[in-house]
C-alpha cells in the first residue's frame, strides 16, 4: 500500500484514539501516536511516543522528533479527561488540569505541525470533541473544553482555509470504551437512561468515530471544513 503520508494522533493508545490511530494506518497513513502509555494495538508501537500532553516542553520534544521523520500533514487532537462532577462539586482547580490536557495540546501540535502542512499545499486537523456540547449533566468542566475545542476549530477553518488545510470535530455520543464506563457506572441509572435513549438502538464503538475521521482526513473531502458532525446514533437530535 502506498502511503499517504504522516499523520499525528494526540491520545492513540487506547479506546477511540486507537480506533482511530488503527483507522488512519489502515488508509495509508503512517501514523504516530503520542500518549502517556502505550498502544494496546502492537503494530503501532514502533511509531508511537510516550509523553504526558500536559507538558508542554515533553510534547514540543515529542512533536519535532515526529517532524524530523517528514512533515506530517494529517493531526487528529484526540486526547482528553473528563473529571464528572455535579455543579456545586466542582473543583475550580481542575479546570486548569482539563483544559492543560484536552486543549492546550491542540494549539500546541497546531503551531508545530501547521508551517509543514503549508510547505506541503495543505493539509487535514481532526478534533476530537464531545456530544456534552450539546448539554450533559455532571460536565461543566470537560464539556467547556468540548465546546472551546469546536469553537477554536471553526476559527482555525476559516484562518487556514487558503492554506488548503481543512479544520472540523467529530463528536462522539455513547462509544462502549473502558473510559465511558469509568465515567458513566455501569448500575447507574443514569447512564442506562442514556444507553435506552440512543435511537440507533445500541452504543457507538470506537471504530464509528473513527470512519467519520477518515472520512475527513481523505484527500477527497477537501471542500469541507468548519464542520462538527456528531457520531452519537443519533442522540444530538431533538
């Protein structure tokens, strides 16, 4: 298979990251992963950098021995924590931990990888977002993130549009992954409530997300930037 270049996949190692970072590889795509433990998904590993994205010196580090391989025109900012809380629970230092991991990253492999894609004549940038934009209880801090991420997105379409790099989210709803269930106890009420209520019928896997970033990363989808399409089973409507 010819390869269709390098791309980046912030958060790979596990759950939908590595739905995601498997996708990518399976197009053609050289994939290197950054994420503070290892991909589950062997084949990966040979590419793969260990590093905490909350650091940004660690992640400068990570990023320019990736650019030191060739420049790399496909990113995809998967990475994130939640941190659930009720409204008069939460910590407000937190919010400097959830937005260190689930945005600061972003800007950061942004910054780094962007000047590449314009030498190149353009290039692809994922975002990992969140149907919590749309509303979700117990998600003030991570759902702020969410939303900053799909807000700075359609800014950055708009800025790197003439460059021919192409800027939209994927925002999943219910994906059955290990981190879903930490997040969502399995007895909980509430979280069978919004099992039942997909009208699809059943919960999202990770390789869903993953056909909607592929979908994005293609060279063919190129006139479609700005966007956020939710991979939810169709909880976001009504």
């Amino acid at each position: 298979m010819s390869r269709l270049g390098n791309a980046v996949v912030t958060g790979g190692a596990r759950n939908i990251g590595l739905g995601i970072a498997r996708r990518l590889a399976a197009d053609g795509w050289r994939v290197f992963v950054l994420d503070i433990a290892e991909p589950e998904g062997e084949a990966l590993r040979p590419d793969a950098q260990q590093v905490d994205l909350s650091d940004p010196e660690a992640t400068t580090a990570a990023l320019e021995y990736i650019l030191a391989q060739g420049p790399v025109t496909c990113l995809v900012n998967n990475v994130g924590i939640v941190k659930p809380a009720p409204f008069d629970a939460v910590d407000i230092d937190d919010l400097d931990s959830i937005m260190h991991l689930n945005l600061r990253p972003s800007i950061l492999a942004a910054k780094l990888l962007v000047p590449g894609m314009r030498q190149a004549g353009g290039g692809r940038i994922v975002m990992n977002t969140s149907r919590v934009t749309k509303g979700k209880i117990d998600r003030t801090l991570y759902s702020a993130s969410k939303g900053a991420i799909q807000s700075m997105a359609r800014t950055w379409a708009l800025e790197l549009a003439t460059d021919g790099i192409t800027v939209n989210c994927v925002a999943p709803g219910p994906i059955a992954t290990s981190a879903f269930w930490e997040n969502n106890p399995k007895e909980a009420p509430e979280t069978r409530a919004i099992v039942d209520a997909v009208p699809i019928g059943r919960m999202g896997t990770p390789e869903d997300v993953a056909q909607a970033v592929s979908f994005f990363a293609d060279a063919r989808s190129g006139f479609i930037t700005g966007q956020t399409v939710f991979v939810c089973g169709g909880t976001a409507v009504g």
